[in-house]
C-alpha cells in the first residue's frame, strides 16, 4: 500500500506542476479570469494532497493503520473529484460539473478527519 500511495503522490504531483505550466503558459490569454482562477485552485489543491500523500506514504509504511489507509483514498478521490471537475468546469465551461466538486471538497475534509483520528489511534 504504501508503494500505491508514494505512487499517486508523485503522479499527482507531476500533473499538477504540468497544468499549473499549462495555464499559467497557455491558458492566461484564452480562459476568462473567473475559469482560469477555478483552474488554478484545482491546481493548488491537487498539490497540496499530493504533498499530504507523500507523508501519508512514509507513514503507512512506518506505522500500518486503517485511519490512514482511509485518508490516503479519500485525498486520492478528493483530488480526482475536486481538481479534476475543475479543470473539465474551466475548459469545458460544463456547468452541470459544479456540483461535483463539493463532493471532493468533503472527500479532503474526511480525508483530514481521518489523519486526525489516526494521529491518536495509530501514532502513539
């Protein structure tokens, strides 16, 4: 699992320097201000959980626990949620994508409470 993990954390983190390229480059001119600031955010947000998996990694492999086995899937489907619905919301302009991202939104925040949680059951 840890390996998965570590895994995800350097691929969520390759893509989001990518695209955070990409639209500071490409996008500037061509999104109006509003989808480029939505497509920015998902890019901040992928890496912040990106960073949050790397730790998460070395701590799955130091100290094996559900809670932090749960946070590590919720960040991974908080990332895919949230900051994928914005990307496809500011290039597509897809409206019906917006109520997706909350979703991914709560996906972080569970993801949050579990590492809480694990911080107490696991981390001693």
């Amino acid at each position: 699992m840890p390996q998965l993990i570590l895994a995800t954390a350097a691929a969520f983190g390759l893509i989001a320097v990518a695209l955070g390229a990409f639209a500071a480059h490409g996008l500037k001119h061509k999104l109006a201000d509003n989808l480029l600031s939505a497509f920015q955010t998902g890019v901040e947000y992928q890496m912040y959980h990106a960073l949050a998996l790397l730790a998460l990694a070395i701590l799955v492999k130091l100290t094996p626990g559900n809670w932090l086995t749960a946070s590590a899937g919720l960040f991974i489907l908080g990332t895919l949620l949230f900051s994928g619905s914005l990307y496809a919301l500011a290039l597509t302009g897809a409206r019906w994508l917006g109520p997706i991202t909350p979703i991914g939104g709560l996906c972080f925040m569970l993801g949050w409470i579990c590492l809480f949680i694990a911080a107490f059951k696991h981390l001693k």
